[in-house]
C-alpha cells in the first residue's frame, strides 16, 4: 500500500506542474521511469542515474542524499538540483 501511494503521489508531481499537456506516450515514460525506482536506501555508488537519484531525494525523503544541503543529490552522478 505504502509503494502504491508513493508512487501515485510520484505521477502525480511529475505531471501536475506540467504547462502543456503530456502526451498518452509521455506519461506512460514517467509512469515507468517512476516504477523502476524504489525506497529501498542504497548509496550513492549503487544507484544508476541523476533521475534516480532525485527520485529517492524527493519522493522518499531520503535526505542523506544531499548531504551539504545544496539540493544537488549524490553529486557523483548529479551536477544540477532536481526539478
């Protein structure tokens, strides 16, 4: 239960400050770009991508991945704060 509602609440971010309409093909993208991340706490070496590592930021609350509190997460991968 706890997955299905952060992941409503990830689709949901994603697509509410949209300011133009998402296409059909679009949403389905972020629907499973969202699905292949999870909350499990891996570190910064682990995971795959900036994407992913600002979906543990900010969906999961994971705020040990900006650990100088610069909003730029694992800045091994990132070079920019999330969107």
């Amino acid at each position: 239960m706890r997955l299905g509602l952060a992941l409503f609440f990830a689709v949901f971010a994603m697509t509410a400050h949209a300011s133009e309409p998402k296409t059909p093909t679009q949403r389905l993208q972020e629907l499973q770009l969202v699905q292949a991340f999870d909350c499990r706490n891996v570190s910064c070496k682990r995971l795959r991508s900036c994407q992913e590592a600002c979906y543990k930021l900010v969906q999961c609350g994971q705020g040990r991945r900006d650990g100088d509190n610069d909003g730029i997460p694992c800045e091994n991968l990132c070079s920019r704060r999330c969107e």
